[in-house]
C-alpha cells in the first residue's frame, strides 16, 4: 500500500511537470484584465490537491475532480478581487457627491464615466434582441467560434450577429454623442 | 473600435461581482465540456455576456479539460510515456484523434455487429430448409408416393391391368377399333 508521503510526492511530481501549462492557462484567460497572479492559482491548486490526496489516501483523482479544484481556485481568487461594493459613508464636513452614492460601481468612477457605461448599456439594449448576446460575448473577448459554441449556432451566423451588431452599436453611440469609441 | 468599446462594456457590467458570486463550478465545468442545455444553460451564458470575471472563470473552465486529464491520467499510472511527450499541438490535436478513432470504433461495430447478425441468420434458415425437405421427403416416402409401384399388386408376368382389360386382338370398348396395342 502507498503511504501518505509517497501519495505527496508522487503529486508533487506530476504537478511540478505541469505546472508550468497551468500557469500560461490561467495568465491566457484570467491576469489581463482580472488581474489573477497565475503563480498564486498554480500554489492554491496544488495544496488543494495535496489536501485532497493525503485525506483519501488515494491517488487516483478522477480529471473531473482535478478540473473542479482548478475552477473553485480561479472563482475564488476572482471573487477575492472583486473590489468591495460598500460604499464609506463622508466624514462630517466632507461632501460626497451624489453620482458616487448612486454609482454601483463604486465612488472611484467619475459621473462622466458613469453617464459613458449608462448610454453603452442603453445603446445595447436597443440593438434588435438577435444581436444583443453576440455583441456582449463579443465584448467580454470571445470569438465567433466560442459566441457559437455558447449559442448553439454556427459560427458563421455568429461572427454576421456580432459584427452587425457591434457596428449598429457605434452608430447609436456616436448618434448619442459619444464620438471617441473609435481604437486609436 | 472594440478596445475601447470592450474596456466601456466591461466597467458597464456592474452585475459583475454579484453574478460570480452566485455561480456554481460544477455548472460551469458542465457548460464548458458542452454537458448543459436548456434554460439552465441560457441563464449561464447571459451570465457570462454580463460578466468579465465569470467569462475568464468560463474560459478557464473550458481551457483546464485537457489540463485536468493529463494531471490525472499521469497520477493514476495511466499512458505516463504519452503524456511526456505531449507537446501543446498534440495535446489539442489528441482529443481529436481521440473522436477519429472512437468514430472508427462504432463503424467497426456496427459493420460487425450487422456481419455477424447476418451468419447467424443464415444458418438457421438453412437448417429450416433441409428439415422442410427431409419432412417432405420422409412424407412422401410414409405415403407410398414414392416407393409405390406400378408394377405392385401384380404377379410377376402379368400384364399391367390398366392396359390388360381386354384381350390381345380386340377392339377397344369405347372406340371400337383395334390401336394396334399402342404400337
């Protein structure tokens, strides 16, 4: 029978070979624009596992199970880095101003950058309602593929969604007044 | 246009935290590995569209598959020489060998299983066959069809009764006239 200890550094073992893979996924899809330390998940992952293995004393960790801990670690340091939605009250003396109480984003945000999201959201929301996830998935950073993957459609129908709808959105946008969306 | 517009839309989504936080794992690995359908699954991905922190959670999801297996795979003893060999290109392009070889599998089956449903037929009729034959003939043997002669009941020397009714010489009864005996 396996010891515990060897249970460890058999693991130690196998996850040392592909930690590296572990850490280019999560910086791929998480460091850019979340701001996840891939070294922090690539440790976070690998006690969780270790914890999981001395406990059962059994090596054999079905993919699913692996998958899982690797997802509840990337949830869970996003939900760590999500900044906190209570607002300070001012101290006595000290004027806060109203859009950054009524702001759910948060106070650091100014009002104009408040009234920009507001007429992107608007703008969105007219889009005829075909266009609309496809534009969003398309501005959360997903491709045609991935969009038809998600709606269950081709992704050619997919990538004629987006893009009608993403440049129906910079007309409305630019209708509205809001004329430097354009990329440099 | 879309750097801007995406970076405008992201800070837009102000579900963004409470939409991560009530997301389960599990239905997101499910999503990811294509296990999700209905409305569970149209709440998931407006979920997504709606937040860039469950997007990247989504992207992960979807991108540790292969990850997971091999981790696994390699701690349960399992194709270790495999797996140390993988390179990022064929590591993607093993689940596809993976479908080519499944799909081949199936075919295989399911020629063979026709192949073999089809020797087990043909026998069997074959064998009805002989015994219908068999019966037929042992039939017709019990009956006398066969083995009945015309010579039976008749003594040795004796001319056949049918042709014997009248005497060599006379006229038939019906016709009156001699047909020479038939010859």
């Amino acid at each position: 029978m396996t010891s515990g200890s060897d249970l460890a550094a058999k693991l130690n073992a196998v996850l040392n070979k592909h930690a590296a893979r572990l850490r280019v996924l999560v910086a791929q899809h998480c460091s850019a624009n979340q701001g996840l330390d891939p070294d922090d998940i690539e440790q976070e992952v690998r006690i969780r596992l270790w914890k999981v293995v001395e406990r059962e004393k059994n090596d054999a960790l079905p993919a699913s199970y692996v998958q899982r801990v690797v997802v509840t670690t990337v949830i869970d340091a996003l939900r760590r880095g999500k900044p906190e939605q209570t607002v300070a009250l001012p101290e006595s003396g000290q004027e806060a101003g109203i859009e950054a109480l009524l702001d759910p984003i948060g106070p650091v945000r100014s009002a104009s950058d408040g009234q920009r999201m507001d007429m992107v959201r608007a703008a969105i929301a007219e889009l005829p309602s075909r266009r609309q996830q496809p534009v969003r998935l398309a501005l959360q950073g997903f491709t045609p593929e991935e969009i038809g993957d998600l709606l269950d459609m081709t992704a050619t129908m997919a990538k004629n969604l987006m893009y009608r709808g993403l440049y129906e959105l910079r007309d409305r946008l630019k209708a509205a007044g809001l004329e430097d969306i354009d990329d440099d | 246009m879309t750097d801007k517009l995406t970076h405008l839309y992201q800070a837009a989504c102000h579900e963004d935290a409470r939409l991560l936080e009530g997301v389960d794992a599990d239905r997101l690995i499910d999503l990811a590995e294509g296990r999700l359908a209905g409305p569970e699954r149209e709440r998931l991905v407006e979920a997504i569209a709606a937040s860039p922190a469950l997007a990247a959670a989504y992207r992960v999801a979807r991108a540790s598959g292969d990850w997971s297996r091999g981790v696994a795979a390699e701690l349960a003893g399992e194709r270790v020489d495999n797996i140390r060999t993988l390179t990022p290109r064929t590591a993607t392009a093993a689940p596809r060998r993976q479908r080519w070889a499944l799909a081949a599998a199936v075919s295989a089956m399911a020629i063979g299983a026709v192949f073999v449903s089809q020797q087990m037929r043909a026998p069997a009729v074959d064998t009805g066959d002989d015994v219908i034959f068999a019966a037929i003939i042992e039939k017709a043997a019990g009956d006398g069809i066969m083995v009945t002669s015309f010579d039976a009941g008749r003594a040795a020397g004796d001319d056949d009764r049918i042709f014997t009714t009248r005497a060599p010489g006379e006229s038939d009864a019906i016709f009156d006239q001699s047909f020479g005996n038939g010859s």
